[in-house]
C-alpha cells in the first residue's frame, strides 16, 4: 500500500531537510508531500532541494497554520494512507512500521502513535498533564479509552480522512480530526512510539492557548459537526 507523508511545516530551516531525508529512508512506496505555511525564517529557500529530489512541494503565501497546510496536502495525496509527520525532530520516521500495520493488515482504519506507551525523552510537567487532561475528555465526551490524544504521528485510511470536512485551520486540527472520527464509530488503534520533546528555544511552538482552544474543539464538535 502506497503511503502519502503529509509534512505541515513552519519556521523549521533548522531540522526540515533532516527530517525529510529520515521519511525518504523508510522502505515504504510513498509520495511525500511537503507544506510550508508561510515561513519567514529561510524555510522556504530550502524546500527547491528536496523537490528535486520528488518531494512534492506547496507553499501558503502566509501562515495560516497546521490544520490548513495538513487541508492543502490531503487535496493532492493520492496514496492508500495519510501519514501525518511534524517537520522537527520529535517524531521518529522509523515508527512507520508499527504505525502503519494495523490499516496494511485490515484489522484498523486509524492509528495513533503514543507517546505514553513507548520510550520517550520527558516532555515539560505541564504539558504532559495538559495532554493527559485532554485525553481524558476526549475519552469522556467519546467514549474512548486513547492514552494520547494530541499525538503528533496520526495514520488514516485514505478514505476515511478525505471523507471528512475539517474546518481547524491551527492546532485544534487534532482534536476535530480525533472527534470526527469516534464520532463517525471509527475505532482508533493505538501503538507505542519514540518521543524526543524539544525546548522552546529549539523551536516548540504549541502554548497554554492552544489547550483552551483544544477544550472548546471538542465540545463543539461533540455536538456539530
């Protein structure tokens, strides 16, 4: 099964061509489709190296955040499965394999990659607990049993994800995404990967705002959709 490797990226001059190489080094057939939403920081001046090289290469003329630059990608994927890769370093490409098992061998139509359940390097007090609180309410208003809701490595069935109108243009993507599929009686698989969180000052870019946003995302969408 082909995968399409959705790679939303902004600001990221730093690790973007590193983790584009370590996606062309797994043994999958694949496209990889790259998104630059509006980067400022030299990004962009790179991204002409990897399309060369076959990466598929889109640009939003301003930001407009990681949910809309996942929406511009998926309009070109045509793979058998949608692989959701953050442009840093804090996911390991090498975790395709477990991740994307469960939908090859037909026992899934969605995976997540948990942070909770695999080796990690340790990720701030509170935004560990910040995750966990979220997941915890996903699991309330959902009836779910996820460990790691705002997980950053997300692999769908095609089908399932292009069925789907999102309408999260930042990071409140994971929590539509994740409503919208529980919701729609899809059961989420979920299996352990590695986690290397990285500081502030290397670049993390998710803040307090974004959990009161991510709260309010799935209120309204267990009630809308």
């Amino acid at each position: 099964m082909k995968l399409s490797i959705l790679i939303p990226i902004y600001n990221e001059c730093a690790t973007v061509l590193e983790i584009i190489k370590r996606v062309q080094a797994v043994p999958f057939e694949k496209e990889i489709i790259a998104v630059d939403d509006g980067s400022t920081d030299g990004t962009r001046q790179l991204l002409p190296q990897v399309a060369k090289n076959g990466v598929i290469v889109l640009y939003h003329e301003r930001n407009q955040g990681k949910g809309a630059a996942i929406q511009t990608g998926l309009k070109c994927a045509t793979g058998d499965i949608i692989v959701i890769q953050d442009a840093d370093l804090e996911y390991d490409p090498r975790d395709y394999t477990q991740l994307v098992q469960p939908i090859v061998e037909g026992r899934a139509k969605v995976v997540y990659g948990s942070r909770f359940l695999g080796p990690r390097m340790a990720m701030f007090f509170w935004h560990m607990l910040a995750n966990k609180a979220l997941t915890l309410m996903t699991n309330l208003l959902y009836d779910a049993i996820l460990s790691d809701m705002e997980t950053g490595y997300k692999a769908f069935r095609a089908d399932i994800i292009k069925s789907m109108t999102l309408r999260s243009r930042r990071f409140d993507f994971e929590p539509e995404v994740t409503a919208k599929v529980l919701k729609h009686k899809v059961r989420i698989f979920e299996v352990p990967i590695s986690y290397y969180g990285r500081e502030y000052a290397e670049g993390k870019k998710i803040g307090m705002k974004d959990g009161f946003v991510a709260i309010w995302t799935l209120l309204k969408y267990r009630f809308v959709d």
